[in-house]
C-alpha cells in the first residue's frame, strides 16, 4: 500500500461505523418520504451514502469516471442499501490497499457526457470525492432522521437523543 493512502484508508476505517450507525436509524418504511419536493427521498439519500464508499473502488481502480444510465446504488429496502453499504467497505479496504505508488500519484478524472469536469491527483480525490463527501451526506441524513423524529445517533459527540459520554 503507498503511505499516501495510508491516512485515508485509517480515515475511512474510522469513519464507517458512525455511518453504519446512521443507516440502521434509517426506518425501512419511509424510503419514499422526502423532507421538499426537491430533495432526495430517504431511501435514495441512504443508497447514495452507501454508494460514496464505493467510488473509493472506482477513484483506486481507474482513471476516470464517467456517470449515466440508470444509477447503480437504487435499492429496494433499506436492508439492500445497508447490505451494499458493508460490501462497498470491504470492496473499497481492498482496492485501497492495493493501490502502488504510481497509481496512488496519478490523476483521477470525473467525465460528464464527454466533458472533463475536473482531474485532479488520486490522493485528493479519495479525500474529497468520498471521505468528504460522505461527511456531507451524512449530515444531511441526521436532519433527515430528526425531521421524522427518529433518534440521532452519535457520531462525534452527543445528539438530544443519544449521549456516549454519560
């Protein structure tokens, strides 16, 4: 494994059971609700959470990325989405750890209908594209949950509804 993804592959370690503790709040029968008619349902805001830890795989194994078609991450029940959610970890702990220097200093490149929306080196790709990314949604899903008066798990400190340090 380059010592460059070293931080990011610990990160991610780090980072997946408060996102595991995200998902299982998420109520398995209000995938469809929506907090505004514009937003994501729950149901796809919980696949694409699941889906952020599986763009690890395609930033380690390829150097680009070019979305379309139907999406990936649709999953019937919450069990599905939870279920992908783990095989995303273990696909994306691999796929880190196997990745040389030389892939590691390389470029990754996101491509929208033939237009390069950016490139930029591996390293930072991993950190923004799935790392932070995975922080945004999931904030986003605690505010989902609150609005449905689901209890908020903890995830770096306490919530009104869960307190790790009592």
């Amino acid at each position: 494994m380059s010592p460059k993804i070293e931080p990011i592959l610990k990160e991610l370690r780090a980072e997946v059971p408060a996102t595991r503790k995200v998902l299982e709040r998420v109520p398995g029968d209000k995938l469809a609700w929506k907090p505004h008619t514009k937003s994501r349902s729950l149901g796809e805001l919980a696949a694409h959470i699941a889906g952020v830890v599986g763009i690890a795989v395609k930033i380690a194994t390829s150097d680009e990325f070019s979305p379309g078609g139907p999406s990936p991450l649709a999953a019937g029940t919450i069990e599905e989405i939870r279920s992908r959610f783990e095989e995303y970890v273990r696909s994306a702990e691999e796929a880190l750890s196997n990745l040389s220097d030389e892939k590691t200093n390389g470029h990754w490149r996101l491509v929208f209908q033939g237009k390069e929306i950016f490139s930029k080196p591996r390293v930072e790709a991993l950190r923004t594209n799935v790392l932070n990314h995975l922080y945004h949604h999931r904030g986003q899903m605690s505010v989902y949950l609150r609005l449905l008066d689901v209890g908020v798990p903890s995830v770096y400190g306490p919530t009104a509804d869960e307190n790790p340090f009592v």
